[in-house]
C-alpha cells in the first residue's frame, strides 16, 4: 500500500475514495471499505493523523497507532493511503474549501463515507454538500452496536472478547519493549516491559491470555500490587520464546481476561498463581470474529 502525506505525493487520477478517522479498523470501518471496493479497484483512503478530537482538545484514546492502522488498512486491501496532518487550521477550513483542496486536487470522482460523516468548520459538511460540489458519494449505514466508541467502551471493562467481535480480530497492544525490573526472570517467567503510546487505550487492569510475535503471552496489566507498586506497566511473558526484545517494537493480541491482578501471602503464592495463568493460557482458544 502506498502511503502519502501530501495531496502532490499521489498527483490527479480518477479515484474512489473513502474518508475517516479509521481508528481500530473494526468492522464498521471495514463495511466501508468494502463497499468502496465494490466502486473499482485500487480504493484510497483519506484519513487523519492525529485524531481531529484530541487536536480539539478532547480526550480520546486511540484503539490503534498510525502505524498499526496502516497496516491494518493495507491488509483490508487498500491501495493508498492519503494521511492528512490534522491540525487548529484545518480545522477552520469551511467544507468546500477542505473538499476542493484535498478531494478534487487527487482525482476523487466517487467519495463513499459512514452515513454520520461530518467535516469542515464546526462539522458542518456532509455527503449532500458533496453531491451538491459535484462529487459522486455512497453513504454506508452504520453498523448496529459496532463503534469506536463502543469497543473503548469494552475494553475499559476488560471484555477483551466482545471488543474482538465488533473489531473482527483480537484486541492489541502496540509499543516498544523498554527495560523494566527484571522480576519476572527471577520468578521463572521473564517478561517484556511494554511502553505504549499515552493516547493509545489500556484495557482494565488484570491478567490476560493472549499472543505475541507467533507465541502465546500471559499478559499483566497493572500495578504489581503484590510488590506494592504503583505505576502501571504491561508486562507479556512470551511462552517458549527465548531472545531479546528490548527496543523491538510489540504487538500483543489479547484473547481473554483472566483474573484480577491481586497480592499474594507469599512469593511462592504468586509463584503458584503465575504457573497456573500460565497453563491456562495454553489452553485459551483464540475468540473467533
């Protein structure tokens, strides 16, 4: 998939183009780019980087990085990917004017978008007013219950398994491996200290069953309470991986919730514990979408 930041990176063709934030690529996403891709081949995407509401000053945690998205847009089969700096001035643009100088300047003949589709100064544009600029647009129903809105909403509760079935895979989590207290190798049961983005969503605390890099992980999500910490951290332990990890990026997937994270009476307690989550995660299936 070709990726461009600038209208004049793709130059003028004739295009079907689909518009949006696109984050998490979850299955309503999804519906749109296929009916794009019903329109012809080779669809483009115009999305936006960073999300318009945290530019508006809103709080918003991401389901995805840029990178991620890229990636899961390309594995949807689209062709190119127009990524527009979203800043205060774009903002300010009136809808024509955002239309006739990113739209028109690429070719765009088809324009298909959810049927919520907003843009422009104080979202005041909409599919009518791109009909009425001469643009050919399809609008997609929206997808009942299938919303980024709806799988932040799952994940902050832990329901790592209903967020796969809107998104239509697993959950993931997506950062660099960064040292951390290398208390898990001490244990038997080393883990990778993942950083993630401060944007990007953390599912609730606890420990998951989950996989990473073709291995399957029992994933911590939380503060160590049995060791009294109090920052949170996101430590995977890759079963039957041996190597080293630090500064690589990760992806982990997370399949299902396990159990609360908790303090134990004793080490050999959690010892115990780690020993049996991680047993069960040999046996967790990864959810079906």
């Amino acid at each position: 998939m070709k990726v461009a930041h600038r209208p004049d990176e793709l130059g003028e063709a004739e295009r079907v183009v689909a518009i949006g934030s696109f984050d998490g690529v979850h299955k309503g996403h999804r519906r749109v780019l296929e009916a794009a891709q019903a329109e012809g081949s080779g669809v483009t995407v115009v999305t936006f980087w960073p999300h318009p509401r945290l530019v508006l000053g809103n709080r918003v945690e991401l389901l995805s990085t840029l990178e991620r998205r890229l990636e899961l847009l390309a594995e949807a089969g689209v062709a190119e990917t127009l990524v527009v700096e979203f800043t205060p001035d774009l903002a300010e643009h009136e809808p024509a004017e955002f239309a006739e100088s990113l739209l028109r300047r690429i070719g765009t003949r088809m324009i298909v978008v959810g049927e919520n589709f907003r843009f422009g100064r104080a979202a005041a544009g909409n599919p009518a007013l791109l009909e009425r600029l001469g643009f050919e647009v399809r609008t997609v129903p929206l997808a009942d219950g299938i919303s980024s809105s709806q799988v932040r909403a799952l994940l902050r509760d832990g329901d790592v398994g209903d967020a796969a079935q809107l998104l239509g895979r697993p959950p993931e989590l997506d950062g660099t491996v960064v040292l951390g207290s290398q208390r898990g190798g001490t244990l038997g049961y080393p883990t990778a200290n993942l950083a993630v983005a401060p944007d990007l969503l953390v599912p609730a605390y606890g420990i998951y069953a989950g996989s990473a890099l073709g291995h399957r992980a029992a994933i911590s999500i939380g503060v160590n309470p049995h060791y009294g910490g109090g920052e949170r951290r996101i430590e995977p332990h890759l079963l039957d991986f041996e190597g080293d990890l630090y500064g690589d990026r990760l992806v982990v997937e997370l399949w299902r919730r396990l159990r609360d994270e908790r303090a134990f009476g004793s080490e050999a307690e959690l010892v115990a514990q780690i020993a049996r989550d991680v047993e069960e995660t040999r046996q967790t299936r990864r959810p079906p979408v």
